[in-house]
C-alpha cells in the first residue's frame, strides 16, 4: 500500500470564539450591580464601645458610725454572706455606761435638794418624801440649826460683855465723880480724877463697839433668816437648768448604748472592713465606713457614655457586653439592654471617682439590665460578681453600607475646606 502524503478532504475555517470574553464581561457587570445593590441595601450596625462595671441593682450599702467609740469586736470577715439583722460588729459600752452611771446618780441627787428645799419652803408636804429624802432633810435641818445656834450664841456673848462693861462703866463713873469732888476739896491729885475720868471713857468706847457688833449679828442673823427662802428658790433653778443638762447627757448616753451594736439591714455579703478591734472611731473628724454590705440580688452594668454617642442612644436598645476578666473568644458575649440614661452629664469630680482617672470631654451615665447572671464555658457557668469591670458594644443604629462611604467621603470633602 502505498504512502500518500496527508491532507483535508475538505477545507476547514477556523474563528476565534467571544465566548470567554463575555463570560468575564457579565461577570463584571453582575459582581458590580450586586456590590452596589448591597451597598444600598445591606445594613450596617454602627455600635459605640463604653466602659463600666457591675453593681448590684441595689446599691451597696456604707456601714458608718453614727457617733464617736471603741470597736470591741468585728464579728464578720470579708465576703461573709449575712442575713438582715445578723450582728456586724461591736463597740466597747464601759465608758458610755459610767458616763451614764454618773449622770444619773448627780441627777438624782439635784431632783433631792430640789423637793428638800420645797419641803423646807412649805411648797410640799414632808409625808410625800422617800426614806433618803427624809435622811438627808433632817441633815440639812441640822446644819441649819447648828448655824442657828452658832449665831444665838454669839449673840449672847456680845450681850454678856454688854451687860459687864455696863456695870463696870457704872462704877468708874462713880469714882470719877467721886475722885472729882475730892479734887474741888483738896483732898486729892487731879491727876487722879483725869485717870478717873480716862477710864470712863476707855469703857464706854469699848461698849459703844461691842453694841455695834450685837446689832450687826442680829441684823446678819435676820438677813439669814429672811433671804434663806430667796436662796433656796435660786437654787432650786440652778438646779432644774442642770438636770435638764444632764437630762440630754442622759439621753444621748442612753442612744449611743443603742447603737452599740451595728447589724446588716439588708441580706448582703460582706466586704472592705476597714476596722477591728481597738480601733478609735470618731465620725466628726474621720468620717469612713467601717464596712461595705453588697446586697445579694441581680448585678447590673453601669456604663459612661461619651458625649458624641448620647444622642442616639436610648431606652430598650440592644448591647453586647464582654468582660475584662473573660475573653469574649471564649466566654462568648453578655447579652444586654440599656435600662435607662443619665440625663445629665457627670462633673469633673464625678468622673475622677466613677472612671478612676482624668477623663477628657463629658460623659453620662447610663445603666444596662443584663438578661444572663452568669457566663457559660462549656458545662461550666461562671457567675458574675459586683465590681467586675466591662466593655459594652451598645447597637445605636443600623445604617447602610453605602452611607459609611458617603459619609468618609464627605469628612474628606470637608476637611480639604477647612484647610483652604
């Protein structure tokens, strides 16, 4: 068979074919009509991230001395669950009740002195007194009455010496008269009759002192008499104004020893007691709180947003809290509510305590109701715990895809204005 040399039996025209170029071409088109339709369409969420912490939805409770005293016991220790009423601590009663103790003894012995001196002005009966009453007015009875005699014997003292230097100033004057007329006789010196007549003298300057000292004992003895009632009335309201002093010392003794022991007031757990036994406590120049009770109910996130964000954000809006403590990753996402918004911003020193820092700009607070109590980590729930510190993603709005662009676009726009 013989070889012949290839060749078409029939001829053959060869295209390029556009099929591959088209398939590109709507690729194209159909990959930008869905980006610009999801542009337009999808949405987008826009979230402002804040900080926080949880508090309990009641709010901690400060135990605080109400007056002045010695802690005698700290009878919890930190973290201790205590029930309303249990016994917190203890402060040393010793000194209160001695000051109370004396108070009372010096009050009732001014309510004595005050009935014993009606008695004695004739404003009360002397049946109506107690057995130490009755004691203690015939003391000062007594007194009274050896004072009395004291002053009656005086009295007759000076009337003694009176009555002798009368009957002695008789007799010198009837020498002197005697001695005088002698001296018109002769018969004697008037040497004689001038020392005659001195001791006269001498004798009656003696009685004139001694009758103006019984006048001036009577007339003491009398203005005894007499203002021992004006006395006795003004004691009588010395005393009352003391008793009323001691009557407020009284009471105020009586509410400290009232307050002697601190006790929870709310079912709570303990926690930073900053106290224990022997500590001086004085509210006036220290106030603190001696402890911190937590109340034991559901935990809450107190959030501080920034002024930028508070215009949209409202009641009821969604948000998303993750823990500083517990990755996110792990531990997955709080799911929250925004219960309600301050509606005034915090003061500067407002946001130095809330924050723990110099914040810059204004915030307002803002609380979130949490709708889990606890974290899930497999079969493992972790619970949530007063204190713990948060970022919460709060869902302000939803927006398009494509006023994202628009907006960026415009901040350019507008920042090349100012610059010009």
């Amino acid at each position: 068979m013989e070889n012949k040399p290839w060749s078409f039996n029939q001829p053959v025209l060869l295209r390029k074919t556009r099929r591959n170029s088209s398939v590109l071409v709507w690729t194209l088109v159909g990959t930008t009509t869905f980006a610009t339709l999801w542009a337009f369409l999808a949405p987008l969420p826009e979230t402002v991230a804040v900080q926080g912490k949880l508090q309990p939805t009641q709010a901690i409770q400060d135990v605080e001395a109400a007056l002045p005293g010695v802690v005698d016991s700290v009878l919890v220790q930190e973290g201790q669950a205590v029930k309303a009423g249990d016994l917190l601590l203890r402060f040393d009663p010793r000194e209160t009740k001695a000051q109370l103790n004396a108070a009372r003894i010096q009050r009732e012995a001014l309510h004595n002195k005050i009935i014993i001196n009606r008695v004695l002005l004739g404003e009360r009966p002397e049946e109506d007194l107690t057995p130490n009453q009755l004691n203690l007015l015939q003391q000062l009875r007594e007194q009274r009455s050896g004072v009395r005699t004291a002053q009656r014997e005086a009295e007759q003292r000076t009337r003694v010496r009176i009555a002798g230097l009368q009957r002695s100033l008789v007799t010198a004057e009837t020498i002197a008269e005697s001695y005088q007329l002698l001296l018109e006789d002769g018969a004697t010196s008037e040497l004689q009759a001038l020392s005659a007549r001195s001791n006269v003298d001498d004798l009656s300057t003696e009685l004139d002192a001694l009758q103006r000292e019984l006048a001036s004992l009577t007339a003491n003895h009398r203005a005894a008499n007499a203002g021992s009632m004006a006395v006795m009335r003004s004691e009588i309201e010395q005393n009352l104004r003391s008793i009323a002093e001691l009557d407020r010392k009284i009471r105020a003794a009586d509410v400290r020893l009232s307050r002697i022991e601190l006790r929870a007031s709310i079912d709570a757990v303990v926690f930073d007691i900053t106290v224990s036994a022997g500590s001086v406590i004085d509210p006036n120049t220290e106030p603190k709180p001696l402890l911190k009770l937590v109340p034991q109910n559901d935990l809450q996130a107190k959030v501080f947003i920034p002024n930028d964000a508070i215009g949209f954000v409202g009641t009821n809006q969604r948000a998303d809290i993750s823990l500083n403590a517990f990755k996110a990753s792990d531990f997955a996402y709080l799911p929250a509510t925004v219960e309600r918004v301050g509606s005034d911003a915090l003061t500067p020193d407002e946001q130095r305590r809330e924050l723990g820092q110099e914040a810059q700009g204004l915030y307002f607070p803002a609380v979130l109701k949490l709708q889990r109590q606890s974290l899930q980590l497999g079969q493992r729930s972790v619970p949530l715990q007063p204190g713990m510190s948060l970022t919460a993603d709060i869902h302000l709005r939803d927006r398009r895809f494509i006023s994202a662009i628009t907006d960026l676009l415009d901040d350019k726009r507008r920042g090349l204005e100012r610059m010009r």
